[in-house]
C-alpha cells in the first residue's frame, strides 16, 4: 500500500528557503481545528488542543488505511494567529494572541468518517477533548513565506521585516492570519535547529493609473 507524505507532493507549501521571502499561491486545504487564546507556551488550553487534535489525526489515518485502504503521514502542526493589535506580533508579546491549531487532513476524510472517527477517539481517550474540533477549508490564495531556523520567541524580527520591509516594498498588504508551520517536533529537537515555515497571506496593491 502506498504512504502519501504530504510534505513531499505539495513540497512547494511545506517548503521554503531560510532568510528569503517567497510568494506562492497556496490552493485550498481542509484542516482539523481547534481555537483558542493567550501564550502556548504557557495556556493549558493550548495543550488541550494540541492533544485532541493529534489523537483525533491519527484515528483518521488508521481508519482511513484500514477502512479506505489509503494510509498517509500525519501532516506537521499547523497554527493561524493574530490579535486585536497586529503589534503583538513584531514584539513577541504573546498573552493578548489569538490562534486556530490545525492539521491538515486528505480530501477523502469525509464528514461521515470524521464523525466515525471523532467516536473513537473520544472512546480511547476520553481525557483528550477531540468533540471541540471542527473540519473546515482554509483557501489563503497569494502568500509570502519564509523558513525561519531557531527558537520559536526570536521569530519576531522576521515577521517585522515581512510586515514592515517586505510587504510595502513589493505593493503587497495582508489578506489573512498570519500562519506557521512546524516542520519540527519541539519535544526531540534542539531549539536552534527548529524549523518553521512564516507565512503571511497577501493581496496586491492596486496602481493608480496616471492620468496626465
């Protein structure tokens, strides 16, 4: 049986080059999500998702290798954030941040079978909230992106510089949350040597035609 590994046939979304920014155009994905508040670092609730979301993930594969005969890797830890003051963001400041965890999920899992699978989950580990998470399609279009090297608090400067620098120079404004991708597990890897994809959604500025 086949293993489809995502990373690797849409390696153009899940890759990118340290220190340059990128534009591409991202097409629709479904995703398993969860939102939330406040610092992950230190919100309880943001455990509570990550947890329901990897145990509800994995139901879905083995039911999809055992039941659909189509087994794939689990794709990385993805999250959507913002807040109130997009400033929060430049400085690392992260109490006030609100964010969506997800994972993506193949076409094939349908409603049906996410409802089957959210049963059993909810069955084996009844201690992992799995009925908060939803299904739903994420169409971001245009976007820049970037693979940041290192801890997760010195992202900051690099999302300034794609916010501040980058953006404007280009004729480019925001069109959605800021994303990350966590090619990494945090858990066995060196802080220095986590791997991140930033990406921001964008829209070009229209040009105002010279008329004279």
């Amino acid at each position: 049986m086949e293993k489809i590994d995502f990373k690797v046939t849409l390696k153009e979304f899940f890759g990118a080059k340290p220190g340059v920014f990128s534009q591409v155009v991202v097409p629709e994905f479904t995703y398993l999500m969860v939102d939330g508040s406040g610092d992950p670092n230190t919100s309880p609730q943001y455990t509570v998702a990550i947890e329901a979301l990897y145990s509800l993930s994995y139901t879905l594969k083995f039911l999809s290798k055992g039941e659909l005969g189509r087994d794939y890797t689990v794709p990385p830890l993805e999250g959507l954030w913002w807040s109130n003051d997009m400033k929060d963001f430049e400085s690392g400041k992260k109490d006030g941040w609100l964010w969506t965890a997800m994972i993506m999920v193949p076409d094939w899992i349908t409603p049906t079978l996410l409802a089957r699978g959210t049963a059993v989950a909810a069955e084996r580990k009844p201690e992992s909230d799995v009925t908060r998470v939803r299904r739903e399609a994420l169409d971001e279009g245009l976007s820049v992106q970037t693979l940041f090297v290192g801890p997760y608090r010195d992202e900051a400067p690099v999302i300034a510089e794609l916010h501040a620098v980058y953006l404007p120079q280009n004729d480019l404004v925001e069109n959605g949350r800021h994303h990350e991708i966590y090619l990494s597990d945090p858990r066995r890897t060196d802080p220095t040597k986590l791997r991140t994809i930033i990406r921001q959604p964008v829209a070009r500025i229209p040009q105002t035609a010279n008329t004279t």
